[in-house]
C-alpha cells in the first residue's frame, strides 16, 4: 500500500494511522497522498494537516514573546 509522509509529518498524528481529526482511522485516500489533507476531507471536523515544523515555528514564537 503506497502511504504519503504527510500523517507523519503532522502535528495532529498520534500513529498507528490514527490522528486528531480521525482518531479511529485515517482514510485511505489521506494515508495514500490521493487527497491532500490541507484541503477539507468528509468527517475531518476542520483539522486540518499542520505540519510539525509550522507548529515548532509558532511555539517558539509565543516562547519569544513571553520572555
């Protein structure tokens, strides 16, 4: 099964192909790179993909700030 890097490279993925927005299951077409998770998927409740480095990014400015 061909399978994107996009879960694992996502804030949101817990592993074992479940994440925030489909903590059961991740759908095929998500894992596979079919459909680009940066765009809204049926049953998603608006979570989107955010990459971890984007997240780190904008941790370490609010870390910034608050100093």
């Amino acid at each position: 099964m061909p399978i994107s890097t996009q879960c694992i490279e996502c804030y949101h993925y817990f592993g074992e192909n479940k994440c925030r927005a489909f903590p059961k299951q991740i759908p095929y077409r998500i894992r596979s790179g079919e459909h680009d998770h940066k765009k809204s998927f049926d049953g998603d409740n608006g979570i989107r993909f955010k990459s971890l480095l984007e997240k780190f990014e904008e941790d370490r400015k609010k870390f910034n700030k608050a100093r």
